[in-house]
C-alpha cells in the first residue's frame, strides 16, 4: 500500500524518516512501522505525529543504533529493556524491543505475522494488525489511553484481526481484551457483529466460569502494567507488589530497574510534571 503523506508531514520530517528506514535496510536490521503510520495503513485515519516508531527484536538494538549513528543520528537508550531512540535536527525515530510493563520483548512472531508496507518510496513491513491492537491495548493511563485506535482498528479493519492469535497473544489477560470489545461495542453499537460472536462468546465463558469457580490470580494487582504513574499510590502506600518485577524476573531482567523507574516516575508526579495521585492520610 503506498501511503499519500506527502501533505501531511514536512518534507524535512519525512526525508529523515526515510533516510532512517534506509540505513536500517542497508545495515540488514530487520524492523517494523508501527505508531500512528501502522494505524494510518490500517485505517485510513492519519495523525500529525512528533516521532517514526519503529519496532526491532532487542538483540538488533545495538546494530540498530551503531548503524543509525554512522548515518549522522544521535543515539541514546532510554530504557534498556524497551526503547531507544535515534534524533536527527530535534526529528525522532523510536526504536521499540519491548514495552514499558516488562511485559514481553519483540520476538521472531512479531514479523513472521507482519504485513508488506511501501512508504515514502520504501517497501517495508507494518506491524500486523492483531500485534498492533495487542500493544496499544496496555496504553491505557491518564497521560494516553489509545482505546479510541483500538476502536478504529476493529471497526476499519475487523477482516484483517487473527482473532483467534489475538486470543492467544491476551491468554490470562482475557479481562483486559473483553473490556477493550465492551469499548468498541459501545462506541459502534451498530457494528457490533464486526467483532465475531464466537470471540466474545469465549470471553463471557471464560467470566462465567470464573464466577462459578474462581481460581487464585497468580498476580495480585496490575494496575501498574497500564498505567505507570496512577498506581502508585497502591504499592508505596497500600501494599500492592509491583508486578513489573515480577515479569522482569521471569525475563532474566533486573527488577531494580523496574524499582529505578518507579522512584522516577514518583518523583515526576510529586514535581507535577505528570498526573499522578498522591496519598493523604486522613
């Protein structure tokens, strides 16, 4: 599919854009469009946006950046878990291995699923739709909440959705997905058989049977696996444990960068930098 964005990006922006893609290309680092130009392939709807989000599996990071810093980028890794990024003339390109939560890092799927893309003159490939709405699905805070992409996803694109791998890709999360369906039938109440019966079907069995016979969570809360800032409340003053520890050890990841990233993002909120909720004694 060849995007028309000529009019929407400056000409600048998208030279950069491409001339990133293109040094990937070159240095045969395999990544992903993703961002607001992977809901545009799927939707149509386009939105100005301020970076290129680019997803690669964590061990191309390195070459990834080694190749963008010889093209003349500045290079910084933000967290190393997740996301680095690459600037050139205040112009940025995200490079995203993972997510934020620890949750799960790009793997091998993640491109054995993905689908053939041509921008800016480039063939490239686009996250797969179902991966796509999987991720934005997480982003689900004060500061951003991408339901209303998830809710355009469907209803633009619901033939493209691996229903069935998005079932899959959510597994004990199941909860999570059939709110974000709630949301979508909500909001298109006349569209609401573009989301197969079977798949909610399967999500009010699974509520049924939970009810009937509720098993023990494996994790207690996990609220912070949505929302870095709002929960915090919960762990430093109600006793949650974090569950991003949790996910960063079962990854062989150290959980004292999840506790590094809290102690920041507490002290953005006390700063009101960001929102976030404070606990007052009564």
């Amino acid at each position: 599919m060849q995007m028309s964005m000529q009019h929407d990006l400056p000409a600048e922006v998208q030279a950069i854009y491409t001339r990133a893609m293109q040094t990937l290309q070159d240095a045969g680092v395999p990544y992903l469009v993703a961002g607001a130009l992977a809901v545009y392939h799927y939707t149509g709807l386009w939105r100005n946006t301020k970076d290129l989000d680019l997803f690669l599996r964590p061990e191309d990071r390195d070459p990834a950046l080694v190749a963008l810093a010889n093209a003349g980028f500045r290079v910084e890794i933000l967290a190393s878990h997740w996301l680095a990024k690459a600037v050139d003339d205040d112009v940025v390109v995200d490079l995203i291995s993972g997510f934020g939560n620890w949750l799960q890092p790009v793997d091998d799927s993640w491109f054995e699923a993905s689908e053939p893309l041509r921008i800016f003159g480039l063939d490239t490939s686009v996250l797969a739709i179902t991966d796509l709405i999987w991720a934005k699905s997480y982003v689900a805070g004060r500061e951003r909440f991408d339901g209303a992409d998830i809710a355009h996803l469907i209803r633009r694109a619901h033939d493209r959705i691996n229903w069935q791998h998005l079932l899959d890709r959510y597994a004990d999360h199941w909860e999570l997905l059939s709110v974000y369906i709630h949301y979508y039938r909500f909001v298109y109440p006349e569209a609401r058989s573009l989301v197969p019966t079977w798949v909610v079907e399967y999500l009010i069995a699974r509520l049924q049977d939970d009810l009937r016979t509720p098993a023990r969570p494996e994790v207690p809360f996990r609220g912070p696996l949505l929302d870095r800032f709002s929960y915090l409340v919960d762990i430093d003053h109600w006793g949650e444990s974090d569950p991003r520890e949790d996910v960063a050890r079962r990854r062989d990841l150290p959980p004292e960068e999840v506790i590094e990233q809290r102690a920041a993002d507490q002290a953005l909120v006390d700063q009101d930098r960001v929102h976030g909720k404070r606990f007052r004694d009564t």
